[in-house]
C-alpha cells in the first residue's frame, strides 16, 4: 500500500493545484496522475473486498454529495471523476469548431471506445452499437424485428416497464399479442425458470425478451438456458442487459445470446447517456434500425448510430469508465459490491416483520436488494428515509416483490451502509415516528 502522500499526490493532485490559485489547463493533467493506484494490493477478490484502504481510494475518486445517502445506484450512477473531466475536455474540444474538432476530429475516436466495448464482451468490435441508453438498444432490438398480424412476443411480468410498453405498441399498431407470465420471487431454480419461458411458447411466439437482472430485485436469470431452449424452437431473444453490464462478471459467452444491450451508465460508470447493443454478426441485416440509415449499411452494425447530431464528449469518456473498471478489476468489484449489499442485507433479514425479494445466492443476485417492512407502503417508506434522514432508496411497488430496492455502489462507504440499517431498524421496531 503507498502512503497518504503518494495517496495525495496521485488522486488528490488535480484538486490540490486548483485550489492553491494555479490556473491549469485541464488538458495538461496526465489521466495516470490522477487514477489511483490499486497494483500495490494483492488476495482474492473476497479478501480484496473488505479491505477498507482500497476502497478509500474508490471512495475519494467521485465527488458525489456525501450530505446524501445514495444508495439508489440502480437508476443512474455518478461517474467516478476521472471520466467526468474527460468528458469535460472533449465538450470543450467540441465546442472550438464543432464540424471541425467534434464531427471531423473526435467523432472517428468512438472507433476505439467500441474496440474497447467489444473487448470486454468479447465479441467482434462489428457487433457492437454505441448507444445513448439501454432503452434505445433494447427498443431497437424490439421494433426491428418483422412480425405479422398474430404473431405473438413472450416476456415476463417483472421485466422494465418501458421495454413492455414498446411492445404494447407494437400490439396495438400491428395487431401482435404480448404475453407475459410470472416468474417465482425470488427465482432460485434455473431449471424452472427455463421451464416457464418453455410453457408460454406457442406456434406463434417470435420473439422473447427477457431481462438479465430483474431492476425490481436484483434477480439474476439463466439467460443461457432460455437462449439454448429458445434457439431450438427458432425463437430469437433479446437480453435486456441494462443492469448486468460491469455489475458482475461475464462475457458473451457465458449468455450466448444473439442480441444484447446495456447501460454504461449504471454499472461501467460511464457519463449519463451512454449505452451498447450488441447484435451477432449474421444477425445485423434483418434488424430494421430505429433511426432509417442507407441500405448500403445494411449489415453494418454502425446503421444502429444513425441517429443525428450528438455529443462526442459522452461517448468518448466512455474509454476512461473502462479503464477504470479494469483497475479495479471486475471480479474485485463485483465482490465489493456483494459485501456491501450482504452488509445491510443480513442485518435487516434478521428483523421480525422484513419482507425479503432477493436471494442472496451468488448466481442468482450481486449488488442489488429488495428488502421491506411488513405493512408499511414502500412510497411511505422511501419518502420517510428521505426527508428524515437523506437517505435515497427506490420503493418498488410492483405486486410481486413489494419493497425498497437497496443499490449502493463501490464509492459507498461502509458507515453509509449501516445510517441506513440504523434508520431501518428503528422504524421496523417504532413504524413511522
Ligand atoms: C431492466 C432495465 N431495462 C432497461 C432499463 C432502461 O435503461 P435506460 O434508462 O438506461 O435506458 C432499465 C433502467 O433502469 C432497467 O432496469
């Protein structure tokens, strides 16, 4: 472990030199000088995960407001500070001459942020779209399909709101049939669960969606195995990916999937507006892009892109959130963000009127838990963390999982975690005073 001045000087310089009055050209910081650095600490990921000197530096690479406790990261995430000032710097760039420094200059540069999406999917870098969001890859994926008159699509009743909606519409302007079943909370048996998707096919199912991570209770599903099964029948699958990406690790092939996306802005602590699609090679023609682009493109995934004039800055800083992630490590991340959410997990399970969503199992959830209390509405229940205490939690009042959806993140501090518990156990024992 380096000392508190190494400390400073590599992530604290930046800030240092401002405050002291030097005007700096934010150009001329040196991203190395200002990433921690995390070589010095060895052991395993679980080991590496409870190792607050670690964590510290993760901690003081944001610079999120510490009078909140925000423990909704599952809705959009801060982005740690470096990728912030990149971000920053190609704005500044852009806006000098934007035809010139952002369409002719920086907009090529997303050549390599794909290079690196595709490396850490593991996928070919034709496969993978830049996109502005999960939603937009998802509903690419959703109206790009051809379907006729009667066929119909398969989801579950737990999967994103506006991913149902997109097809709701397409019901209703095409006269498709959506159908959609429940899946157990939580849903510990993969075998199951392939088993329902199964049972809801019919001669006419064309299309299933199904999520990666339900957003409601961090339940990760057997995403292989509905692909596998589905692949038999000649069933394509999109993966809603929009909260597995960079929360825990995998690649392509643990889904084997033809179709895919993601925010970057959750979990890869991308800047807010960014996301991937990734679509199998042979796969890419018969997608409609959403936005219509030449028929020369048509098996080129870059057709999914041809949305208009946008940002440059965004997707650029999308490299430093990837180069960030991969300092840490993903297999450390992903265990520091179980040990956070098992920290507050296992001391509130204990309480005598919780109610539990989420399985603690390691292949079936990570840094997300639902979690309530009996007979207190979640609304209620969010709003009085909130205004008593500043602490962010997401009530979920979905019929299936009814709770708070607890999300802290890797810049969470431990006596962030257990404000929370305290806060939580008095109103399990005292109800809402
Ligand atoms: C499962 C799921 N799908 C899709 C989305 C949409 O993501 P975005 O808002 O980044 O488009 C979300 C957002 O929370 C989600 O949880």
């Amino acid at each position: 472990m380096f000392s508190r001045k190494e400390f400073f000087k590599k992530v604290a310089l930046p800030a240092g030199l401002l405050l002291g009055g030097t005007i700096l050209n934010a150009n001329s910081i040196h991203l190395e000088e200002s990433m921690p650095d995390f070589s010095p600490f060895t052991g395993t990921p679980e080991e590496i995960a409870q190792d607050e000197a670690f964590w510290f530096q993760v901690q003081q690479s944001f610079t999120v407001d510490r009078s909140l406790i925000n423990l909704n990261n599952g809705g959009v995430s801060p982005c740690p500070n470096i990728v912030l000032e990149a971000m920053k710097r190609y704005l500044d760039y852009s806006n000098k001459a934007p035809v010139y420094t952002m369409w002719q200059i920086l907009e090529p540069e997303r050549e390599t942020v794909r290079k690196r999406l595709a490396a850490m999917f593991a996928c070919d870098t034709e496969e993978i779209a830049i996109t502005r969001n999960a939603s937009e890859g998802l509903q690419i994926l959703e109206l790009g399909f051809d379907l006729k008159a009667g066929d119909e699509i398969l989801c579950c009743t737990q999967d994103y709101p506006r991913m149902i909606t997109t097809f709701q519409q397409r019901e209703k302007r095409e006269n498709l049939k959506l159908v959609q079943f429940k899946v157990p909370v939580p849903a510990e048996d993969p075998a199951e669960i392939v088993r329902l998707y199964e049972k809801n096919i019919t001669a006419n199912t064309k299309l299933i969606l199904v999520s990666h991570v339900i957003n409601l209770t961090g339940q990760i599903m057997p995403v292989r195995d509905i692909v596998r099964m589905a692949r038999k029948r000649d069933i394509p699958v999109i993966v809603d990916g929009a909260h597995s990406f960079a929360q825990f690790k995998f690649n392509l092939a643990d889904l084997e999937c033809d179709y895919y996306a993601t925010s970057l802005h959750k979990w890869l602590l991308s800047p807010i507006g960014t996301g991937m699609l990734f679509v199998r090679k042979n796969k890419i023609a018969n997608i409609w892009p959403m936005t219509p682009a030449p028929s020369t493109m048509a098996d080129n995934i870059r057709k999914f892109e041809e949305i208009g004039t946008h940002p440059a800055a965004n997707t650029l800083a999308i490299s430093e959130s990837i180069i960030f992630h991969n300092g840490i490590g993903a297999e450390r991340k992903e265990a520091r963000l179980r040990y956070l959410r098992d920290r507050f997990y296992k001391r509130l399970m204990k309480l005598p009127n919780v109610q539990t969503n989420t399985s603690l199992k390691k292949e079936f959830s990570c840094a997300i838990g639902n979690i309530g209390i009996k007979g207190i509405e979640p609304g209620a229940l969010a709003a009085y963390f909130f205004s008593k205490h500043k602490i962010i939690v997401t009530p979920i009042g979905h019929e299936e999982c009814t709770g708070l959806r607890v999300t802290p993140n890797i810049y969470t501090t431990l006596d962030e975690i257990d404000m929370f518990c305290d806060a939580f156990e008095k109103v399990s024992k005292n109800g809402l005073v």
